[in-house]
C-alpha cells in the first residue's frame, strides 16, 4: 500500500490540534480533517495516548464495577464511562493506571489483570489511541485529587446496576458500553 500525505496544522492548542491531510493511496488523491495529540500526526499513530481503566473492588456485598459519570464539554452533558487519561511522556502504562485511577477515583491498583493491544477511539476522525487495562482495585473514594476543572462523581455498580444503566437513555462512552453490557449479561462481576 502506498500511501504518501503532508499536513497542515490548523489549530495551536495545548492537549488538541485540528489537521488537513493531503494523501494520496494508491494513485488516488484525498484531503481529510483530523484531530491529534501528537506532534507528528500519522506517523506517530503508532504511540498511545492513553489509559482506559476498567476497575472491580470488592465489597462486602460482592464485587462492584468502577464506573464514572463525567462532564464532558463537547456534548455539554455526563457521560458514563471509565476511569482514563493520558499516558505522561517518560511514563509506563501501569504507571499511567495508577495515577489516573488514583487522581479521578481515589482508589489504589492492587492488581493489573489484562491491557489490551493498542485500541483506537475513533479512526475516522483522529489518531488517537489507548490501552484497555483491567484492574482490581480498593481504598476510599475520594474527589480531593480532581483537578479544577473535572466533574467526575465514581459510581460503584453490580451487575443489575449496569444493566438499569444501560436500558436508561443516559449517555454512555463507546468506550465502556462492550464491558457494561458484558456485566450486566453475564450477572456477575468478575475478570
């Protein structure tokens, strides 16, 4: 596959840049708009950006899914998802976990289970890519490591819980619904 392209930065901000591509693939010619973290759009497709954190805890009455419901500025609403955030530059993903779970949840990692390959969040329209990471979790919840501008309040679920959830209208992440919709099928709560 031959696949050659120039960019043109639209934007000048600090977490988010638009893009227009020129590309040609295989003989043909296309132009394309983009958002992207990185420096080096495209070409650094390979380096993920971030941390999707799935946690359980265990609690007297079973175990419970670590779910977040978040302001999120571009639909001016909450949305329901996962723990998640950037990959600091210097730092592993299983620090990347421990930080964010910490900063948005309170809660510590006891255990990483499993971290996916590297997943994209929406291709057709950046570059930007995660890992899944699977992890049993506990401590206290707290909001006192937010930074100023979040709005997370951390919900902790079993298996009728998430399923209410996701026969509600309430807005969920593309992100997260695969892993709801398989607790909530499967009854329980467990890797």
């Amino acid at each position: 596959m031959a696949f050659e392209f120039s960019l043109k930065k639209l934007t000048n901000s600090k977490w988010l840049n638009l893009f227009h591509v020129s590309y040609e693939k295989d003989g043909k010619s296309g132009s394309w708009v983009m958002c992207s973290r990185k420096e080096k759009p495209i070409t650094d497709a390979h380096i993920v950006d971030a941390v999707v954190i799935i946690p359980i805890v265990k609690t007297p009455s079973g175990n419970k899914l670590v779910v977040i419901r978040e302001f999120r500025v571009p639909i001016g609403d909450y949305l329901y998802g996962f723990a998640a955030g950037l990959i600091d530059k210097g730092e592993t993903i299983e620090e990347a976990v421990r930080r964010e779970l910490k900063e948005e949840t309170g809660l510590k990692v006891d255990r990483i289970v499993e971290i996916s390959p590297r997943v994209f969040s929406s291709a057709g329209m950046s570059d930007e890519s995660n890992h899944m990471v699977l992890v049993e979790a506990s401590g206290e919840i707290t909001n006192k490591f937010l930074e100023a501008t979040e709005d997370i309040e951390v919900l902790l679920m079993d298996s009728q819980e998430i399923a209410e959830l996701l026969n509600s209208q309430k807005n969920i992440a593309a992100k997260a619904w695969a892993m709801l919709y398989h607790f909530a099928r499967e009854g329980r709560i467990e890797f």
